[in-house]
C-alpha cells in the first residue's frame, strides 16, 4: 500500500510538472499596450495602402507578420511562412507560422485572422481604406497572442495563420482549409479573430462568438475566464459564422471553428469606409481583450480542452 501512495504522489508531482501554471497576471504582463498600438498603427498605417495585393499593400504587411515571427522564435508552418494562391490572376499569400516543431502525429489548434483590406479607392479626400477594426486589430491579437505562446510549450501542436484574400470571399482561409484536410492535420479546433478595437455594447473586457450554440467553445472559454465570450443576437440573425474565415475551416473539417469579435453594428460607424483609422480603435480595451483571449487560449490548450460540437449548423 505504501508504495503504492508513494508511486501515485510521484505521477502526480509528474503530472502536475508538464502544466504551466498559467497565471492571468503573467499574461497581461506580457501582453502589453505599447506592443499592441506599435502593431496596430504600423499595419493600418497609409504605408500599408489598406493591405490589398493589387498595388503591393499586402505584400508589405505580410513582410511585417514574417518578421515578426521570425524575431520571435515563431517557426515556418510551409517554407518562408507562405502559403501561396491567386486570386483574380493575383498572387497572393496567406502568413503561416507554428508555435515549436510541427508534429503530424498530434492534434493541432489553428489561431486566425485576415490581414487583408480593401486597398485604395479613387474618390475624393481620404482614399486609403486603412481597415484598422477591419482587421489591423485582429491581426494584432493573432500576432500578440503568438509571441505569449511561443515562449512555452504544448501538448497540441498550434498554428498561427494570417489570411489573404478574405475581403474577395474568404479565399485565403478557403485555400489553407483545403490544403492542410490534404495534408491530413488533425485539426481540433480554430479561434478566428476579427475586429477587436471598439468596446463591446454589453460590456468592457467581453467578446462574442459568430456560431455560440454550434459547439461548447464559449462555455469552455467561459469557464477560464467568467463573461468573456457573449451571445449576439445579430451574429445569428446575420449568420456571421458563414462571413469570416472561420467557415473555410468548419467546411473542411466539420470541427469547431469559430470567430471573436467585438463589432455589434451598433458601436462602429467606419465598418468599410475609408475612415476605419488607427487613432479611432479604443486600444485600453482592445489590449485587454487580447490579453484575455490569450489567456484564454492558453489555459485551453494547458489543459487539453476537448471542444466539441453541438449542433448542427442549419
Ligand atoms: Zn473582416
């Protein structure tokens, strides 16, 4: 009996070294408001040209994600991160990195967002569609949320993928979607990240999720971290879950995969107007929703969380 207790107190001091401990005030330590403005202003910036592939605004801020990844140890999910398509006889590219060495052996978690506006318009006054809500900021999540993972180690292997082409039809996340169901990763799940920078109407600190009831994603989320993720009536009544890049993922592998956001239609009047700018995002909030949302994801994948379908989709 004696060895027995002495055996099971070993496994379980073992058992209780590989979790991480993940603690929310490391986490809003490492996510900080300096790093999430410097993101967000370089990638909505006029440089930028409102990131389309036409007139090279794209190219130059996917250049940015790839060495942001690189000086943080982010490792290349395909060769030079790029995941390549053409959309409208252009060549395109989705930004894939992975957190640690890639195991096809093991279950992956995909984080997303697109990277990609709308470009430049010819009319008078402002022309560059900049895309700051739409979706500097959830690429600034995704790039945010990346660095804080890095720097530990998972059971899961976990993906970091910033989509071209989603303003043309989700067609980056469609061509990513396709090509890893080819190369047979084992997806888990995938969090999609779109428009972060206005508070939420229901409350500060808060997102929802396109999708709520397709999957106990939410209430696993929830369970970390009380009221973060919110039902919207609208998300449902508009079908959000099939107008970002998270249906291409559904699609192919009929897995959770599911969108965050903070735009309710009600708190954002710039939603594809040229004057989606920087200096309009409330970054105290947005900061704060990242860093839980890291948080977030971070005790999900300590844990192994097993999310799974409830419904189907109508
Ligand atoms: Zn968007």
């Amino acid at each position: 009996m004696k060895k027995i207790s002495v055996i099971v107190l070993l496994a379980s001091l073992l058992i209780g070294c590989k979790t991480e401990n993940i603690g929310l005030d490391e986490v809003r330590e490492a996510i900080s408001l300096e790093e999430t403005k410097t993101i967000l202003f370089t990638l909505a910036s006029d440089d930028m040209k409102g990131r389309d592939s036409k007139n090279g605004g794209y190219a130059k801020a996917a250049g940015f994600v790839e060495d942001y990844f690189q000086k943080h140890n982010i490792q290349p999910f395909y060769p030079a991160y790029r995941d390549s398509l053409m959309t409208d006889s252009l060549w395109s590219y989705n930004v894939v990195g992975s957190i640690g060495k890639y195991d096809p052996n093991k279950k992956t978690v995909l984080i997303g967002a697109h990277l990609d506006h709308i470009g430049i318009k010819e009319q008078e006054g402002d022309s560059i569609y900049n895309g700051a809500n739409d979706n500097a900021t959830g690429s600034t999540a995704v790039l945010q949320i990346a660095r804080f993972l890095s720097q530990k180690k998972w059971k899961q292997n976990v993906v970091v993928a910033l989509f071209a082409d989603e303003e043309k039809g989700l067609k980056g996340a469609y061509h990513l979607a396709e090509r890893m169901k080819k190369e047979q990763v084992d997806l888990a799940y995938m969090v999609n990240f779109e428009m972060l920078g206005i508070t939420l109407t229901t409350g500060a600190n808060q997102v929802y999720m396109t999708g709520y009831n397709l999957s106990d994603m939410a209430d696993k989320m929830n369970a970390f971290s009380p009221n973060f993720v919110q039902f919207l009536p609208q998300a449902k009544e508009y079908n959000l879950f099939r107008r970002s890049d998270n249906y291409a993922f559904y699609e192919a592998f009929g897995v959770p995969a599911q969108t965050l956001s903070t735009f309710d239609f009600k708190n954002y009047g710039h939603y594809h107007k040229a004057g989606d700018e920087a200096e309009k995002m409330e970054v105290d909030n947005m900061n704060t929703v990242i860093g839980t949302a890291a948080y977030t994801i971070a005790k999900l994948l300590d844990k192994e969380v097993n999310i799974e379908m409830k419904e189907k989709e109508e």
